[in-house]
C-alpha cells in the first residue's frame, strides 16, 4: 500500500472534531536554480508567488489547529493528473494544426489552428482536472502528527 502512495506535511489551519482544514505552499526550486531570474518558470513563480490552498480532510488523528501533520497523497492520481495538464493542451495544438493543414491553408492559418487547438486543450485540461481532483481528494488521508521529523502516532489501516 505504500508503494501507491507517498507523503506530504501540512500545517492544521482549523480544525474540530470531524475534519480539519490543512495547508501546504506549493513547493518550487526556482529558488535554488541559477536561471530563476531568466526562466519563465521562475519570473511567472516571483509574479505570483507561493499559493496556500485549503484542503477538508477528515480528522482521524484528532489534530487540532497549528498542528504538522503528514498527509497520504496517492501517486497515480498526482501521475494522471500531471499528465492530463501537460499532454493534453500539447496534443490538441497538434491536432489543430494538422487539422488546418490538412484543409490546405496557409502557413499562417496552420499557426493559428495550432494556438486555437492548444487554448482549446488548456480549456479541456481545465475541465478534466476539475473532475480529477473530485475523485483524488477523496483518496488523501491524514495519516500522523510530525515533530521534528518524528511520526508521532500513525492512523491503523
């Protein structure tokens, strides 16, 4: 069960006796790369900074507000994820452009069927992801305490 799953530690921000609200910053190592200051990556990552997003979990160790916590994330929920938001845009650029080069248009209108393909598959990605989630945040479980690196007590499976 392990081996599907990996860890992650967040901050309890509210809490009772049903579920607790957990945050996490969403990690970037644009701050140790020598190129943050010409990368897009790293001057979108300055503009926008680090998101705090809430999660509802529910309170299976009894955590209260200002705990650590680690959290069980499942990898092929992260794995699809990840890849519906990279590959799909991708490949509806290509197949706009294809598409529009298969009609026998100019070089131009190609371009632009290619960039209407990929916003088309940014939109699309969108949607799919939003039901992704749905179906991966019910599968993350609140798993143990953490101090100083040290499971304090962990959730019998």
């Amino acid at each position: 069960m392990a081996a599907n799953y990996h860890n992650e530690f967040a901050n309890v921000v509210e809490a009772d006796e049903a579920h607790v609200w957990i945050s996490a910053v969403q990690k970037s190592s644009c701050d140790s790369c020598s190129t943050s200051n010409t990368c897009g990556t790293g001057i979108l990552s300055k503009v926008f900074g680090r998101q705090l997003q809430l999660l509802k979990l529910e309170n299976t160790i009894g955590a209260k507000s200002g705990d650590e916590v680690i959290v069980q994330v499942p990898n092929a929920g992260l794995l699809l994820g990840s890849s519906v938001i990279y590959l799909v845009p991708i490949v509806f650029l290509f197949v706009g452009a294809v598409f529009t080069e298969a009609l026998l248009f100019s070089e131009g209108i190609v371009v632009v069927g290619g960039v209407l393909g990929f916003i088309l598959g940014l939109g699309t990605s969108k949607l799919l992801t939003q039901k992704l989630s749905r179906r991966i945040l019910n599968e993350i479980k609140l798993i143990a305490f953490r101090s100083d690196n040290i499971v304090l007590q962990i959730e019998s499976h």
